[in-house]
C-alpha cells in the first residue's frame, strides 16, 4: 500500500498539540492549530452516492446535511450520483470529494482514472460508512479508502476510543465517545498504512470480529493528496448528530487542505507503538 500520504459543529477552536507521550498513554499530544467554523469558505465538494449494491436510506439524509454544512460554512456542495462527471473537466471545479454511501462497482476505467488523477494533483478525498463496500476489484481504490467492508452485527451502542486528540477530526471528542450506528468489521486491519484515530471497543457491544485493535477511523497522506475516512453514518440520525457531523466536517476540512494535522508515516509508526502492543480493549 502506498504511503504519501464539530462539541458544537459550528464553533471552531484551539487543538493542543504536545510531544508524542510515552507508552504508558495512547493518546497523541503533538503546538496549536486553529479550526475556524469558516474553515472551508470558497472550497467546493463533490458528493458522489451512487449505488450498485445495497442503498443506504440514509444517503438523501447525508445529502441534505452535507448541503447544510456547506450553506452554514460558506462552501460549494454539488450531490452527484451520475458517474460521468468523474472526468478532468469534471473535477476541476472541486477541492475534495466524498464518497457517501456508495457501494458496489460505480466506475468504469476512464472514470478510474480521472479519479487518480484528481487526488494525485493534491486534492482529497472523504469516506463515509460504506465508501469501504465499494470498488473491491480496483486495488489503488482500496488503497485510497485504506480498508474494505467485511460484515457487521446488528446495529446497536458502542464506544469508541479516541485514540489522537490532536487530529482536527477528533480533537473535539472526549476519550470514549459512545453512540448508536452500524459498527463494520474489515477484512485487513489498515493499521500500519493509515493513521489510526479512534478504535471500536468491541466490550461495549455484541458481534464485532476484529479484537481489541479494531479501528473506526483514520486518515492517511496517500499518492499526494489526502484520504480521511470514518466508519459512522449508517444511520438517518448520524446525520443530525452534531457531534458526529463535526467529525465529518473536520475531515473534511483536513483532507480539502483547508486545516492542518499529521497523517504520515512517521506520527502512523510513532503511534502504534502506544496502542498495538497494549494488548487491552481500552488501550
């Protein structure tokens, strides 16, 4: 795989950063960055939520948030679910976009490859929920989401670690962060090749498969642009969440460039040593 790599939604605000603690606490503490509510004034996103698998109810839902955020912020949205506009002329206008909901093969070659090249000029790319149940036969997609969709038990509550603090996508959540959605399993653990941000603690509920090292979200600096994803979002609730949509919004924010915060490899190998080698469901 290669490596190149809102509390209140609308308020933005100082993330700490400290030198990396010893082992004895994972939580990441790297100097200060501001996330300003108007972060992505002037920046246009694609939301792209086309299906040719299973269809998550909740797309129109994420669509109409994602519009609201963009009216709140002051950027562009543009919901699509017609791949053709996955073409040079196409993205040219967007700075980031997102994959909501999508499952299955969306994209033919040519559309591929227009897509590669978008994020190769340095542009970035989210992905929500089921954005890892698209593309299996497409290596260098697997790659940019950084882990497919293997099952997931019935929805219910569960907690999540925060596992850095510093990161804008996290910085705004306590250390357990608890909630109701659909919890996935992977089939490979992106551990090693992304930058792990918060884990599942599979104690907390019922049917998770990937043991005490589970991750739930992660970003990654990838093939020069930007690859943020999350988990979360099954549900038509995620979406009015302002915790969660804070989440969205911040990775958003990271991956359009529109904020800074530390996916390489380096911070990714420092990390881990904190977390993998704990052995504990709350690491």
């Amino acid at each position: 795989m290669t490596l190149s790599r809102i509390s209140n939604p609308i308020v933005g605000f100082l993330i700490c950063i400290l030198p990396l603690v010893g082992c004895g606490s994972p939580r990441l503490r790297v100097g200060a960055i501001t996330v300003p509510s108007d972060a992505m004034r002037g920046s246009s996103v694609l939301v792209f939520s086309k299906t040719a698998a299973f269809r998550h109810t909740s797309i129109e839902t994420g669509i109409a948030a994602m519009e609201a955020l963009g009216r709140d912020r002051g950027f562009g949205v543009t919901a699509r679910e017609d791949a053709s506009i996955f073409t040079d002329a196409g993205f040219a206008p967007f700075d980031l976009i997102v994959f909501l909901n999508t499952t299955g093969d969306v994209l033919d070659a040519s559309q591929q490859d227009a897509m590669q090249r978008f994020v190769r000029s340095g542009k970035g790319y989210v992905g929500i929920h089921a954005a890892a149940n698209t593309e299996y036969e497409w290596p260098w997609y697997g790659e940019l989401v950084g882990a497919y969709f293997e099952s997931h038990p019935q929805q219910q509550t569960a907690t999540i670690n925060i596992l850095d603090a510093v990161h804008p996508s996290t910085s705004h959540l306590s250390e357990r962060w608890t909630r109701f959605d659909e919890w996935y399993d992977f089939q490979t653990n992106p551990r090693g090749d992304v930058h792990v941000l918060a884990t599942l603690d599979e104690s907390t509920y019922s049917g998770g498969t990937m043991g005490h090292d589970h991750p739930f979200s992660w970003c990654q600096d990838f093939d020069g642009g930007r690859s943020f994803y999350t988990a979360g979002g099954h549900t038509d609730e995620s979406y009015s969440e302002s915790a969660f949509m804070a989440h969205v919004f911040r990775g958003m924010a990271w991956a359009a460039g529109a904020v800074g915060g530390n996916c390489g490899a380096t911070v990714s190998a420092n990390f881990q040593k904190t977390v993998l080698f704990d052995g504990t469901t709350n690491p």
